[in-house]
C-alpha cells in the first residue's frame, strides 16, 4: 500500500541491518566486537539519553554486541520500569532471560499489573474527554485531546496510534503555532523509527508554519522573533530532521552540510532523541565521505557552531585533524578503532560500511593526486594495508573514473595517464561546433516551417 503524508505506517521492524564489512571495520558474522582495541563504554554512552530512546539504543546494542548484552538487557530494563510500556518490558526480559549463562530476572508483576491498570483508566479518560469535546464541538479542546492521546500511545509503544492522534489533530488546528507542535511530534516519533522517508513531508509543513507565524522580517517584531529562543530550538530540529533524511536517502554531501549549519540548542530533543556527540559523528563522518578537503577546511574547522560539536567527541577532531595533514593511515586506525561506537549507533549503523569506504576512497585519490608514479607497496605501507588489498582498492577506482591511471602489474607502479590539454581543448572545440551546427539545422528547419 502506497503511503500518503496523512496516513503513514510505520515498518514493522527497524532498518538497522548493517551492510557487507569492509576491511577496517571490526565485524564478525553481523556482530561488534568490543575489547581493548575496539573500547566502547556503554554506561558512559547511555547516560546522555533519556526515555524511550536510551531504552531503544540499550536494546540495539545487545542485539549487536553479545559481549554487552546482559549490561545493555539490564539498563534497558530498568529505563522501561520508569515508563508505561508493558509490552517492551515483557519483550526485553524474555530477550535477557534468553541469553545464555545470565541469571534468570523475575518478572516485576506488580509493575505489570499496576501499570496495565493505569494505562487502561487513563486511556479511557482520554476517550471520554475526546467524545465529550467532539459532541461539543469544542475545536481548539478536541485538538488538545488528540494531542494527550499521542502522547499516551507513544508512551506505551503504540506508535501508529500515536502516529494518528498526531495527524487527526492537524484538522484541528487554529494557527500556525499548532501545525509546528503537531510536525514536531510527528518528527520525533518518525526519527525514532527511523522512518527517514517521510520526515521532509512534515519537515516542509513545520517551516512553511514557522514562516507563517513570523511577523514581517522588515519590523522591529519581526526581528525579534527571528531570535527568540524558541524560534532557534524549533530550527535546529528541523535541521536535524533534515539531516537525518539526507543521511538516511545516502545523500551524505547534503546530510554533511544540514548537519554542519545545525544551531546548538535543541531544547528538549537533547539526550531524548539525540546528543552533540551523535551529531558531531554524523556531520564528521558525512563530510569526509563526500565533501573536498577545501569544503571540510571551510564548513567544519572554521565553524562556530559546528566547533561546539566537535568539543564533545575528542577523537573526532583526532580523525579531522589527520585527514586535513594527509596522515592517511592515522585516519583509518582511528576509524577502526572507534568502529565500535559507530556500528552500536542506532541511526548511524548500517551506513558505518559505505561511509568508511567513501572515505578511503577520496583518502587514495588525494595520496596519488601529486604523483605521476607511485609504488603500490609505499601506497599501501601509507596507508596501513596490505598490497593485495590495494591493489584491488585501486583496481575499483580506476573502474569508476576516480583515478585516472594504469597498473604496472608486474612491477606494481601505478602511473597516471599522460594529460595532453592541448587535445582537451581540441575536444572542447570540436563539440561546440558540433552543437553550434546542429542548433543551426533545427533553426534553419522552423524558418522553412
């Protein structure tokens, strides 16, 4: 069935199935491998999220890593006794109570019980007052109604409820103040699906309302709000949002950049959907992929609002400041070393492949551009693999017109191809005549018409 931005169904299970490993990531049939080369600290990790999401990257590091999984089981346990959703509880407890060699943790009956209670009295409550306000026709009460019920929905981990009582009251509201608080829920329950597909629907709908509710730019009113701080929260998430979706589609030059304008102040979506830390990863590693290390200079070590990002995660600005010294081979260890908190990343997991990639990739057409020869074993040794791995990686990118060379293989030089310019421009020539010719024909055609 088609969706329509009215009417969304969320997948049944998230997409976070890492992609093929490539040599530098260090994966095994599927899972991480956390040890003394590869840390990664997950109490320390956890500990900057709240609510459902610190319960849902609990859970996805255990299905990831099954060194952590009973650490990860725990914490996630103990985050969803602080909540409403009975059916997760059961779920990750039976998960726990699975694994082998762990103690067997009871079931916490009286939280079952009593929870399943009040989620059913406030539910009820909720529908009365909804009934109660349609047959009154009460609108701006009837909005507020489904608003309470998506909040309730979500809470117990019915997000297509949830989903519904968000977009039913779309119908209800009364100005543009409304509309951005509706997308904005709908928002954070889509990026904690990581239904990337349909966040720029509600994206669009949010900034054309913030735009609406904006006074003239020109007037001293409009000036002000453009600053107020709660202009400035709603437009860092919406270039979060942004972001996300670039991410999430493989756009990654476009992701780099929403990432890299995004302001440092995202209200209450600090630690309940996502952390600096997280942003400054994906920004980062987004940008080496795909963008010149020209571009990298301007938009990432020269920003001043990205640099606040940047000052959470020390190794980050490690892999920056390798990358922009040549110093391939640092890049890459500190890739693999920290390889562990970006593949245990909920959003960020399943492009950690394709990522790392692109960014040897660009890394070996930077080493080569200055050469006309090079040996493929002072490549490799630069680079800290082994020669049959390069000479493969290289073999790819001249496949793909990245680099524009031949392979000695018997004596394993790579040599660049002889650039002639003067047949370049020769070329050049030739085709613009071609097309100045053939414009010509179609013109002399429609005056004989």
């Amino acid at each position: 069935m088609t969706s329509t931005p009215e009417d969304i169904e969320l997948p049944e299970a998230a997409q976070t199935t890492a992609g093929p490993s490539v040599a530098s990531l260090k994966v095994t049939a599927g899972q991480v491998v956390v040890d003394e080369n590869h840390p990664f600290d997950l109490d320390a990790y956890l500990s900057s999220y709240t609510g459902r999401t610190a319960y849902m990257r609990a859970v996805f590091v255990a299905q990831r890593c099954p060194s952590l999984a009973p650490q990860a089981y725990q914490t996630a346990l103990g985050h969803l006794l602080q909540g409403s959703d009975v059916q997760s509880y059961v779920t990750v407890l039976s998960a726990h109570n699975s694994l082998p060699g762990v103690t067997q943790a009871p079931q916490d009956q009286e939280y079952v019980d009593k929870t399943i209670a009040n989620n059913t009295k406030e539910k009820d409550r909720l529908e009365v007052d909804l009934k109660t306000y349609a047959a009154n026709m009460i609108k701006e009460s009837v909005r507020l109604s489904h608003r309470e019920l998506g909040r309730y929905y979500y809470s117990t981990g019915d997000y297509a409820a949830a989903l519904r009582n968000h977009m039913k009251s779309r119908e209800f509201c009364t100005n543009a103040t409304h509309v951005i608080e509706m997308c904005i829920s709908v928002l954070e329950i889509l990026l904690e699906q990581q239904n990337y597909a349909h966040l720029s629907t509600y994206i669009y709908k949010a900034e054309t309302a913030l735009d609406a509710s904006q006074p003239a730019k020109n007037s001293k009113a409009g000036t002000a709000a453009a600053g107020s701080p709660e202009r400035i929260k709603i437009q860092a998430k919406l270039e979060f949002a942004s972001a996300m979706a670039e991410m999430g589609a493989g756009r990654y030059d476009k992701a780099a950049y929403a990432f890299l304008k995004m302001k440092n102040d995202l209200g209450d979506w600090n630690g309940k959907v996502v952390t600096p830390s997280d942003i400054a990863i994906y920004g980062t590693l987004c940008a080496l992929a795909s963008l010149s290390r020209s571009a990298i200079k301007a938009a990432v070590l020269e920003s001043e609002t990205f640099g606040y990002y940047l000052e959470q995660e020390p190794y980050i600005r490690d892999i920056l400041d390798a990358y922009m010294g040549s110093k391939f081979k640092d890049v890459l260890l500190l890739m693999e070393r920290y390889s562990a908190r970006h593949l245990l990343d909920i959003h960020l997991a399943h492009h950690v492949p394709t990522l790392a990639q692109q960014i040897r990739n660009r890394a070996l057409v930077l080493y080569f551009q200055p050469f006309a020869t090079v040996h493929l074993e002072r490549m490799a040794a630069a680079f800290g693999m082994d020669l049959t791995d390069m000479e493969a990686n290289i073999v790819k990118l001249i496949e793909e017109g990245l680099i524009k060379a031949r392979i000695d293989s018997q004596n394993k030089i790579l040599k660049a191809k002889d650039h002639d310019p003067r047949v370049e421009l020769y070329n050049r020539a030739v085709a613009a005549g071609l097309d100045t010719e053939a414009s010509t024909r179609k013109l002399l055609w429609r005056m004989k018409l």
